[in-house]
C-alpha cells in the first residue's frame, strides 16, 4: 500500500473526527434546551464526556497494540458516527448522559488511533508530516462551524442535521478503511501473547507533562481568550470573537508548514523555540493596552502552539512499536488532563486575582515546556 494513499486516507479520519465533534459542539445551544439542562447540569455532562474519552483513550491504546490502529480507526469512525446522533435524539439529562458517555468514549478511541495510524505513516515516509494532520481536524472542526451555522440558520432539526452527518462519517470511513496501512510485522501481540511491557520511564514522563502543559495552555485559549478581549479590555462581543478566531487561524495555517520547519532544524529545537514564542505571545496578550494588539497577541500564542503537540505524540509512538497504542495513550490522555483542567485553573484563580495575573500560569507552561523539551525529544532524534 502506497504511504501517500494512507497519507490521505489519515487526513480524511483527522478532518471528519474534526468535524463530528464540531457538529456537536455549534448544536450544544439547541441540544441544551431540548433536554432542559441547565447551565451546572451542562457543565457536568461535559465533564462526563471528558472523562470518558480519557477511558475511550487507554482502552483504545491496548486495542491498537493488539490489532494495529487500522482496525481500530475503522472501528472508532463507524461507531462515533453512529453515535453522533445520540445527543440529538435525547429528550432528557439521563438520556444526554448515556449519549455523551458514548459519544466520548468512542471519540477517545479513534482520537489515539488516529495519531497511531499518523505515526505509522509518517514512519512509512521516513520525514516528519504529522502536525498536518492535525491541520486537518482544525479544518474539519471549521467545517462543522460553517455547516453546522448555516443549518441552524435555516432552521433544520438538530436531530436530521446529526444523522446527515453520521451517514457522512459511516460512508466516508468504509472509503478510506482499504488504503489506511496495516500494522508493521511484529508490532501487534498474537492472540494469547503477553502484553508488551510498557513502563513509565521519564522519557514518558515527561513527554506527558509536555503535552500536559502545552495542552493546558492550549485549553485556556479555547475558553479564556474571548472573555479576556471583552472583560478586561472592554472589547464588543463581536470583536472579543476576534481574539479566538486568530488564535485557530494561526493554528491551523502553522500546523500545515510545521512539519517542513521539523524536518531542518529538529523536533527538539523546533518545540524549545516555538514554546517561547507561545510564551512571549501569551504575555504580550496579558499586558496588551487595546483589543487590537491583544488579538494580534492571541495570533502569535496559535503560532508558537500549532506545532508542538504534534511532536510528543509522534515521539510517544515511536519509543516501541509494539507497546505504540499505550504509550500514545497516556501522553495523549495526560495532554487531554490539561485540556480540560487549563480552563478550569483559570476560572479558579479569578477568585483572587485578575484574568491577566492568572495568565501566568500557562506562560510559565510554556516556558517550561521549551526548556524540557530537549530532553524527551533529542533521543527520539538520534
């Protein structure tokens, strides 16, 4: 099987997991008040579904050191699509949750082995090529908002706008599933075997606390930077979207060069700068006089982000192909802990100091992660 064809193959799965969990997220409104949930009730659904896609994670990982991440994927992209439709047709909170439960697990499941199937491949060409795929799941999730936006628009039901897009994601993996690359000779346990030993050396350690990081600081652009144009900076609603809009444009458009960057000057060098950058960005964001150099600040936090994460996944997948899935698994779900807490600390610290002081946290994220970065990377380049 051609690598280049398995090359698009892994686009396509990134992009459509994009844009299946972007139609959930532009139809939370809808969805919220169909169930009558409230805003707390919400909050703790959402919290449900983090946590079982970290599950969905670990259970994936030990999935793809026993079958290899194609079936895995296949398997993972079938099975979200149909569940996709879970939220839309719940009519009450305990129905939402056993949708969402679903829904998490099974986008935890093809989340890790779709940067599995991304290692193998980028394997297979021998240069780095895995920050574009992620460009590809900000794209799909692009998608979803412009799809899903105008849909709502014009008033479809969610429940018909759900199972058109399930129907896309069934159809869209059963074309892709033949061209996806199998499992190497020797990577995948017999049936019966004993599992690969996979031990949490400090190479993992702090692989996982670097995408922990890095991810925090990466979550408190999701759920902060918008707040922060508009409560301390008093900019309209409309320009504070602004803030969040550059930040995924330069994501995006950094992740689709940043494999090239990669491959001359090292993943090592290329996260210890690139961290800085996302740190000097933050920071000119916290102490911005006016709107406009804040979102101006907010673009150069995307950049100096975009790429990094990337790097420890395909480190994480490359230590032992036999034990690839667990140990993406846990670098992929610590990353995933920050994700989810980076936000949180935030709201946390508001209590007793201002927005931009709490800003310090993720600031330091990453200039730590510049600094440790050499340490799990460099080996990985040798």
């Amino acid at each position: 099987m051609p690598p280049s064809a398995a090359r698009r193959s892994t686009f396509a799965i990134f992009a459509l997991n994009g844009f299946l969990l972007g139609m959930w997220v532009v139809n939370i409104p809808e969805i919220r008040d169909r169930t009558g949930a409230s805003t707390v009730v919400l909050g703790y659904l959402l919290l449900l579904l983090g946590g079982s896609a970290l599950l969905g994670m670990q259970v994936g990982g030990r999935l793809i050191d026993r079958f290899g991440s194609r079936v895995v994927v296949v398997i993972a992209g079938l099975v979200l699509s149909a569940c996709l439709v879970g939220p839309g047709l719940a009519t009450n909170v305990p129905a939402l949750a056993v949708a969402l439960a679903l829904l998490g697990a099974f986008n935890g499941v093809i989340d890790v082995s779709q940067n599995a199937q991304a290692v193998e491949v980028e394997r297979a060409y021998g240069r780095p090529i895995i920050s574009a795929f992620h460009a590809f799941f900000s794209l799909g999730g692009l998608l979803a908002s412009i799809i899903g936006g105008g849909l709502i628009a014009l008033d479809v039901d969610v429940r018909l706008t759900l199972a058109a897009a399930g129907v896309l994601g069934l159809i869209l993996t059963l074309v892709v599933r033949p061209t996806l690359l199998p499992p190497s000779p020797g990577t995948t346990r017999e049936s019966g075997a004993a599992r690969a030993h996979a031990p949490w050396t400090p190479r993992v350690v702090v692989l996982s606390l670097l995408a922990f990081m890095l991810l925090l600081s990466e979550g408190v652009a999701y759920d902060w930077s918008t707040v922060h144009l508009h409560d301390s900076l008093d900019a309209s609603k409309t320009v504070a979207a602004w803030a969040f809009g550059a930040f995924s444009i330069t994501m995006t458009l950094v992740r689709l060069v940043a494999d090239r960057v990669v491959a001359r000057i090292g993943a090592a060098a290329y996260v210890q700068r690139a961290a800085l950058v996302g740190a000097a960005g933050l920071l000119g964001a916290a102490l911005a006089p006016n709107p406009a150099v804040a979102i101006v600040a907010w673009a150069i936090f995307g950049v100096g982000l975009a790429g990094c994460v990337p790097q420890f996944f395909s480190a994480a997948g490359n230590i032992d192909p036999t034990a690839a899935g667990t140990y993406l698994a846990r670098v992929t779900g610590t990353g995933y802990l920050g994700l989810l807490a980076g936000p949180a600390i935030i709201g946390i610290l508001t209590n007793w100091v201002s927005l931009t002081t709490a800003f310090a946290v993720p600031i330091v994220g990453c200039l730590l992660a510049g600094l440790l970065a050499p340490s799990a990377l460099r080996k990985e380049e040798a």
